[in-house]
C-alpha cells in the first residue's frame, strides 16, 4: 500500500472543470487537456479515461509517465508538420515493488507471472537504472546504492567519497 498520496496542485488559468475530483487534469486521447487547446499534460498530473484498457485512468507509474512523454512528442512533432496525431495507448510491461533490503516482488503482463525475492529485487533495480535519463545519473545512482547496500552500518558516504572526492 503506497500511503503518501498523489495530489495534484491547480493551477491558475486551467479552468475549475478540466480537473477531476483528485485534482488530476482530464486530457483526451492526444494527451490535451480537455477545455483548452494547446495546453497538454502527461505523467501523475493527469488523467485520460479515453483508452479502453484503463477506463479509470492510467496508473501513476514512472512508466506511464515516460511512455506518455514519448508519445507527446511525437504528436507535437505530427502538429509541426501537420499529420495526423495518434491516440496514446499504454503498454503494461509489469509493475515492481521492493519489499525489503534485498526482495522485490514484480507483476509481469507476460504470462501473469510474478517474481518475487532476489531476482525480482535485481530485476527492479535493473528496470530503475534503465529508466533514469542519463549515464552519469544512472552510474552515481548504482554507486550510491552498492554504497548504501554494504555500508549501512557505516558511513553512508564512505563509497561515494572514495569515488567522487
């Protein structure tokens, strides 16, 4: 259970309608905020109810968001050379939760398999490094972690002073 809540923030010149009930802003197919043109919202701040396998929105995932920033771009780029634009459709590739230092649970689409344990936790760790945009972050993000993993009782920056003085 993820107890910290998602809550989006209003904003000035978006009207009071184009917001649902938790705050989220409603956009349709095409990622553009339902009431407005031009205006365009992806990741937690919104929620499209307009592909069939989500009726009730997209779930607040890294992935969603990633996915619909990649399609929103594609679309803007149709825009500019007036094509047609795309409705967005996401692609589950599975939810991963870590549970403890070193387990991980993972709900694949693939099968409806889960993995659970040490390969689900590398598995999750492996997807999250993937994910995040940059070498350098994804290096400093993978040392602070073998730091912290094998330091804890330690110096939590006794690794990273090592390498990054």
């Amino acid at each position: 259970i993820w107890a910290a809540g998602v809550t989006g923030v209003q904003f000035k010149g978006i009207p009071k309608d184009s917001y649902t009930d938790s705050s989220r802003i409603k956009v349709d197919a095409f990622q553009k905020v339902v009431g407005l043109n031009n205006v365009y919202a992806i990741g937690d701040i919104c929620l499209m109810d307009t592909d069939p396998s989500y009726p009730n929105g997209h779930p607040q995932l890294a992935s969603v968001a990633k996915q619909q920033g990649e399609f929103l771009a594609k679309n803007l780029t149709a825009i500019f050379h007036g094509e047609k634009l795309k409705p967005f459709k996401y692609f589950d590739k599975g939810t991963m939760a870590i549970i403890s230092k070193s387990k991980a649970v993972a709900d694949l689409p693939i099968g409806n398999k889960t993995l659970t344990g040490w390969l689900a936790w590398t598995g999750w760790i492996t997807v999250h490094l993937y994910m995040l945009l940059s070498y350098k972050n994804q290096i400093k993000t993978f040392l602070n972690w073998v730091n912290s993993y094998y330091e804890k009782g330690y110096s939590k920056s006794f690794f990273l002073k090592k390498i990054f003085k």
